[in-house]
C-alpha cells in the first residue's frame, strides 16, 4: 500500500511539474472588427529549450467557445509536455461552422482561424511555420471545421481530424443555425452544396492532406461519416477512419483526442 501511495505521489508531482501553459488571449480579427479570444497551450520546455514546435488547432463545437477544448479533456495540459507541441484553441462563435457566411458578413470564421490566428500564432509563438507541422481538428462543428479547412486550406494544414463531425450537413436544413450561416437550404442550395464536405473531398487527390476521422457507432452522425469514409475509398484517398463504442457528447472527445494527437506527432515526425 505504501509503494502505490508513493507511486500515486510521484504521478501527481510529475503532472505538477511537467505540465504545459495555459495561454489565454484575445486575437484581433480586421475580417471582423473585434478582438476574439483563443488559447494557446505551452509545452513546459518552450522557453528553456530554444526550439520551435509544431501546432495542432482544435476547434470547438456548436454552442462552446475557445475554452471548451481545456473543460472537455484537461489532460491536454500535459499532452503537449508528452508530445512536445503546441496546441491551440481559438473561438469559431456560438455557431459560426468556421464558415465566411455568404449570407451574414459578419460571420468570417474560415479567415480568422485559417488566416488571422495562424499568422498572430506564428508571429508570437515560437512555431514551426509550415502545413507539414501544422494540423487542425475539432468536435462536432469544430470537426466539421477541421475537416473543411484542413480540405480548403491544403498550404496551411498538412493534417486534419475530425471526432464526432458532420461530413454532410445537407440532411439538417433546420438545424444548429446552419440556415443562419447559408442561407434557406432551397433558396441558397448551392451554398449548402459549395460548403459540404464530402462534396469539397473532389478537390483531393492522395497525399494532398493526411486524414483522421472519429466517430462512435451510437453517434447520430454515424452515417454521414460511413458516407464520406466510402467516398474517400472510391476515391483512393488514404485516411484513418475509427469507429468505436460511444455517443455524441464531450466524453467521447476526450477520449479520442489522445488518438488524434498521436496520430498528428506521428505526421510532424514523418516531416522533420
């Protein structure tokens, strides 16, 4: 008993004294007008090593802001010490979908995350400032998110995930304020059309983007993401598809995260 209270001990000191930085900051976006914040995760070697680290962007979903990411797995915290790394989380809006809005010019969610925060980041931050040490991911719509920036935005992501996303937002017109970012889904089709991702996956050719896709067989999207698995097979497409037991909700992204960032190290190591 007395060697596992110790071993215990030593866990929680090891976590006390390796663990990352929590930067919290607001980046101002010109495409908006408005200072919006965002998280910048640290590893604990940053200032003492003299190196540059690669990033890994993780968007959050519907209805969470740039903080969701730290409250759903705090275990990122020490993840980047483990994975030497920098991660940050930049708020995409109640229900932006990392969109520029054809309909609402205010809403330029897809500029500021894939220009405004990348060169604020890589400016401040010591970084390795290429798209073969840069990867972007996210939950639900930051799953979406990743996947349609990674997919339109191949010089800036070398990478791109996505747990828990929704491929093919076109079966849910009435749903999550997508009207409010597209327009009417009969009026504005197109717009639905141009901003899908499974339909975006025609712009790939293999090797274009490295891809991670997640999902839990009783997730209500579970289809949409069997759909665009399919399409990326037909399309000879490599990508690393998952599907394990769980739901739509935060305790699945936690879990899942871990895999992703494995799975991101292994690509920036693959480009040293």
């Amino acid at each position: 008993m007395n060697k596992l209270i110790s071993s215990i001990i030593a866990c929680l000191i090891w976590q006390f004294l390796f663990a990352g930085d929590v930067d919290t900051i607001p980046i101002y976006s010109n495409s908006m007008k408005k200072d919006i914040s965002c998280v910048v995760i640290k590893p604990s070697t940053y200032s003492s090593s003299g190196r540059s680290f690669p990033v890994v962007y993780l968007l959050h979903g519907f209805g969470g802001s740039y903080n969701q990411w730290l409250k759903a797995a705090p275990q990122l915290i020490n993840k980047v010490d483990e994975l030497q790394l920098i991660i940050v989380c930049p708020d995409g809006g109640y229900s932006s979908w990392y969109f520029d809005s054809p309909v609402d010019s205010s809403f330029r969610y897809e500029t500021f995350v894939s220009k405004e925060v990348i060169d604020y980041v890589d400016k401040n931050y010591k970084t390795i400032a290429d798209s073969k040490h840069r990867a972007i991911s996210g939950l639900s719509m930051g799953g979406t998110g990743g996947l349609y920036l990674g997919i339109r935005h191949k010089d800036v992501y070398g990478a791109a995930g996505s747990v828990t996303g929704v491929p093919d937002i076109r079966p849910y017109p009435n749903n999550w304020d997508l009207k409010k970012r597209l327009g009417d889904s009969i009026c504005c089709k197109q717009n639905w059309e141009n901003n899908t991702v499974i339909n975006l996956i025609g712009n790939l050719k293999n090797g274009d983007l490295t891809l991670i896709i997640d999902i839990g067989v009783d997730d209500v999207f579970l289809q949409v993401n069997r759909n665009l698995h399919q399409r990326l097979i037909e399309m000879k497409i490599d990508h690393d598809y998952i599907e394990r037991p769980g739901e739509h909700n935060l305790a699945y992204c936690k879990k899942s995260i871990d895999y992703q960032l494995f799975f991101f190290k292994q690509f920036f190591e693959r480009n040293i």
